[in-house]
C-alpha cells in the first residue's frame, strides 16, 4: 500500500511538471506579416498603406515607418512615465479629436 502511494504521488508530481512546462510556458506567437515593431506593437501593411492614404503621399515608405517608429517609442516612454493618465494629456487627447 505504502509502495502505490509513493507510486501515484510521484506521478501526480511529475504530471503536474509536465503541465507547467507544456502549458505554463506557452507563449503568444509572434506576428510574421509586419513592416516594422517596436516592443509589442507592429506596424502592418494595412497600417502604412492607411498611414499613406492619411498623409496623401506626402511622405515616402521609408519617411512613414521612422515616423511610426519614433511615435511609438515616444508613446511608450511616456507611458512608462504614467505621462498618458495625467490630466493634461488627456485634455490635449480629447481635444485633438
């Protein structure tokens, strides 16, 4: 009896490794059909072709995705400064729309 219990417990203990590893560590695929990214944040087709539409073809491909680029670095840095819940940003959000 002492010999199932150890049994059972030791495969109860592996399978709950087993199912940490498989499932815990399971990670979001990346995007593959992007232009450019910065962190978590990507830059799709869609997007630049939407980017060029806006701007009229006022700027090139290339000018497009350094502007992205540096937009979004700016915007996650202020973020991580907790720029984008002070009230004054908010009011310039809301008033530019």
């Amino acid at each position: 009896m002492k010999i199932l219990r150890k049994h059972l417990r030791n495969s109860v203990f592996v399978i709950a490794i087993f199912h940490t590893l498989f499932f815990g560590c399971d990670k979001q695929p990346e995007k593959k059909n992007y232009i450019a990214r910065v962190n978590d944040s990507y830059l799709t087709k869609e997007e630049l072709s939407n980017l060029d539409s806006l701007f009229k073809g006022s700027f090139s491909r290339a000018e497009l995705i350094d502007k992205w680029v540096d937009k979004e670095l700016l915007f996650q840095q202020a973020e991580k400064l907790g720029i984008t819940e002070d009230e004054e940003f908010l009011s310039v959000i809301n008033n530019s729309r």
